[in-house]
C-alpha cells in the first residue's frame, strides 16, 4: 500500500558575505523536523507564491534581512519517511540589514571550507557539495 506524503516545497537563501567567502547559517530548533541541525534561512512556500518570494519573505522574518540580489542555485527533491520535501536554493548575493537568528535560533557566520563541520539535515549534502565545488572553482 502506497502512503500519500504531506509534500512540502522549501525556498531556502545561501547568504553569502562575499569579501569573507563566509555563508550564515542557523540552528534548527529541538521541537522542529530534523530539530538541532544547522541549515540555510528559509521555509515554505505559500499559495500564489513564488520560490524567490518565498526567499525574500523568509529571510526577513528569520534572519531580518533583505535581499536584494538572489541568484537560482539548485532545486532538488528529497524523501523522508513521513514526507517529501521539494527545495529550492538561492544565492543571496546582496542584502541589506544584518543577519541574526531573529526567531532566537542560534546563526553564525562559517567560512565555506569549515561547513562540513556543522551537521545539516542529509537533503542539504548535495547542496553542501554544490557550493564547496563552485566556490573552489571560482578561486
């Protein structure tokens, strides 16, 4: 018997700080799906909405900024047992504002080369390897 999955599309920001070659990331919370592990702003998507919308609005209720320069990253599809999460990921190339947890999560700002460190839900390792494989090639 085939289970129906509450489907969930995600729009998620990968805030860049460019002259530290650093990203902002933030800690999910205990009482959340994949609680306690680090991710990229963002959240769902809403009826008659977009994904860059999406982006935007989330990233100013999250993390208090405004994007002003998004670039489209990847869009991926990944399954967990109880549902099926549709994503897709920007580049935050500019903003304005300062970016903190704004809902009290914990955020920091992690240099690219140390975020294999941080322990991120296992939908977001294709996208870890993405960015580590740009960024190196860029230099």
């Amino acid at each position: 018997m085939v289970q129906n999955k509450k489907q969930v599309w995600i729009s998620a920001g990968i805030i860049f700080n460019v002259t530290q070659d650093k990203v902002f990331i933030t800690r999910r919370a205990a009482s959340a799906h994949k609680g306690g592990f680090w991710e990229f702003a963002g959240g769902k998507v809403e009826q008659d909405e977009t994904a860059e919308q999406a982006v935007i609005r989330e990233l100013h209720e999250e993390v208090g900024i405004e994007a002003t320069e998004l670039e489209h990253f990847m869009a991926l599809e990944h399954d967990y047992p109880d549902k099926a999460l549709k994503f897709d990921f920007f580049l935050v190339k500019a903003f304005e504002g300062e970016a903190f947890g704004k809902e009290g999560q914990p955020g920091e700002w992690v240099a690219l080369e140390r975020l294999h460190e941080y322990a991120f839900p296992e939908a977001n390792d294709v996208v870890l390897e993405k960015l580590l494989a740009r960024c190196v090639n860029e230099k």
